[in-house]
C-alpha cells in the first residue's frame, strides 16, 4: 500500500501551550487533524469555563487561514473545583472533559490531586452528566519506580474508582505498558485509552542511545520492548477502547537540554505519518482509519468527521527544530526539537482535503 486515504483523523490528547509557543504550533495538527482534545496544564491552569473560553479563543485565532480545526476544551482538576463548575462544563459546548493530574506527575501538575477519595462529589456529577474523566495515570508516591508508577496507579487507584463509579467515563490517557493494555480490555466499555505515536515507534532504550537522549525522555516513560509491542497490538487490533491521542508536547530546546530536561516529546509536526509507519511495521495500515478516525469520536459520543486526508509511502526529512518562543536568547535556544529531528519520516501527508 502507497496510498492510504483516512477520514480525517482527530488527535484526542495534545499540548498547544499558550502565546507565542501556541501560535507556532498550532498548525502543525490544524493541518491534518478535525479535533482535538487540548490539555488544561497552563500556568496557570485552566480551571473554569470562563478561562476554557478565553484559551479557545485564542488558539482559533492563531489557526491558518481556511483551515478547519476545532479545538475541544478541557477542564483541570483541583482540590477546589466545584459542583457547579461541573456542571457549567457541561452545559456547555466547547468543554469535552475534566483531567486529572496527580499532583507532581508531569508538567505543570503541582495545582494537581493529591486525594482522590476526597473528589466523589465532582465523580458522581460528572458520571450523572456523562462528562468524561481525562487521566494521567501514575502513582506520585516517591518510593514507586518510575517505571512502575502506571501499573501501580491502576492496581492502587484507578481499580477502584472503576468499581465505586461504574457509570463515569474514563480514559487513561498515554498508557505505556502491557499491564495497561490488560487492564483497559478487561474493564468495562465506560473506560478507554489512548496511544502515543512515539510509544509506538520507541523504547526505553531510545533515552540512551550514545548518551542521554533529552528529547526522547517524556512521562509516563518510555518502557520496555515488550510493552511497545503491547501497545502496537493494542493499537492495530481493532479493539475500540483504544485510539490516538498523540500527546505531543512542545518544550524550547534550552528547557529540555539541560540539569532537570523539561518531560515531553513533540509529534504534531508528522503525527499521522509516524502512526503509519507503527502500523506499517506490522503490516496493519488497514487498522489506522479506525484507531485514528473512529473509535475516539465515538467514544466521546461526537460525529465522525467527513472529510478525509491522503497519506503517501514518500520519505520527508524533519527539520532540526522548528521555531517556538522567538524571544528567546540565543535565538535557537526558543526553538522546539521535534521527533526524528535531522531525519526522515518514511510517510507524507499529501492532501488534506474538506467536505
């Protein structure tokens, strides 16, 4: 297969950032994705309709000329968040989900949850409102491995809000091992995940090639090769709790080349080409349509979209980075290194195409 046309894929998990950071990378998954889910962990945070709002607003206005491209807003989570905020969320149609940071997990994550128990007001709510629950999943306890933190999480917390909130819907964003992968298929149909390109195409083992790889290093981490081949699985089987959420992560180079390298990989520049070419490892570029153009928006109970997108077998070189905070000093210091950096990408998106 040269030539895969898809209808048009949504990415239901993405870092845009906010100002000049924003406006530099939006088009990048304008350019080939209808929708996606745009994560709340500014400084500060977007906590309230209001804020979701005003963020939307100028992230559609940075948008490229004619392009069609919707941002769907969410809400982060805080020991504070109120009933009625839940409830303004959804009432409203610009909000698509709450997300929940444990406290220190990730960037910007210290406005996050450090007692889950303490949230069954706003559980019970969201599961009466059918407004769905956006986690990082990963136990903050410090005497937890870091490449432990997912399945601890599942076995220690997420197990358990499963059973005492059967009706609230869940996805666990990013998952990263094969215990994941387990547990998603064998809970009930209220919880789904989503899948990185790069957890697909990489493994721990990438953090280290010829000295420590700072842009490969994002959270939840890399892990082993048995749990990418998992994911690769996951992703191609046709099962429908799974569907991408690319999770791309924009950070300037100075901020991850450095003594305490910022988490985050950056995708959006190629994301559909990279799915590809995880899925053409195993010769399953028939399975991409459904995991990157269906399951998601039927999970979130949205239409499909109808336009379509074209995909061609034709290398690309990536560019060394791409700008990203141009006030920065020394210049080169703002921009953003994306994935394969210097490389090739072995897939081009060709034609996006509207209805």
């Amino acid at each position: 297969m040269e030539t895969l046309t898809l209808t048009r894929p949504d990415d239901w998990h993405l870092h845009l950032r906010d100002g000049a950071g924003m406006r530099a990378v939006v088009g990048h998954s304008a350019r080939q994705f209808g929708r996606a889910i745009v994560m709340p962990n500014l400084k500060p945070p977007v906590t309230t309709v209001a804020q979701a709002a005003g963020y939307r607003a100028r992230i559609l206005e940075a948008l490229p000329a004619a392009t069609q491209f919707s941002p769907l807003m969410t809400l982060y989570l805080t020991p504070t968040t109120s009933v009625r905020e839940i409830e303004k969320a959804a009432d409203s149609d610009i909000v698509a989900g709450i997300k929940l940071y444990p406290a220190g997990a990730t960037t910007n994550s210290a406005a996050g949850i450090s007692k889950i128990d303490a949230l069954s007001t706003i559980f019970s709510k969201m599961a009466d409102l059918g407004l769905p629950l956006l986690i990082h999943g990963e136990s903050t306890d410090p005497s937890v491995d870091i490449f432990d933190r997912e399945t601890i999480f599942l076995e220690e917390t997420l197990r358990e809000l499963i059973q005492i909130y059967p009706r609230l819907k869940i996805v666990l964003e990013h998952i990263t091992t094969a215990r994941a992968v387990k547990f998603v298929q064998e809970s009930p149909n209220t919880v789904a995940a989503t899948i990185t390109a790069h957890h697909l195409l990489l493994n721990r083992n990438a953090l280290f090639q010829g000295g420590i790889v700072p842009h490969n290093y994002c959270l939840p981490i890399l892990k082993r090769e048995s749990d990418r081949e998992a994911l690769l699985a996951a992703a191609t089987s046709g099962n429908a709790k799974f569907f991408l959420g690319t999770d791309s992560a924009p950070h300037r180079l100075d901020r991850k080349e450095n003594a305490c390298g910022c988490a985050g990989i950056y995708t959006a520049h190629a994301a559909i080409e990279l799915y590809a070419e995880a899925f053409d490892q195993i010769g399953a570029l028939d399975r991409l349509e459904g995991f990157a153009s269906h399951f998601g928006a039927d999970f979130y109970g949205l239409p499909r979209n109808t336009s379509t997108i074209t995909i061609r077998r034709q290398p690309h070189p990536v560019p060394p980075y791409y700008p990203f905070e141009p006030d920065a000093t020394p210049p080169h210091s703002g921009g953003v290194i994306p994935m394969r950096a210097g490389e090739d990408v072995l897939w081009t998106l060709h034609s996006p195409t509207q209805p």
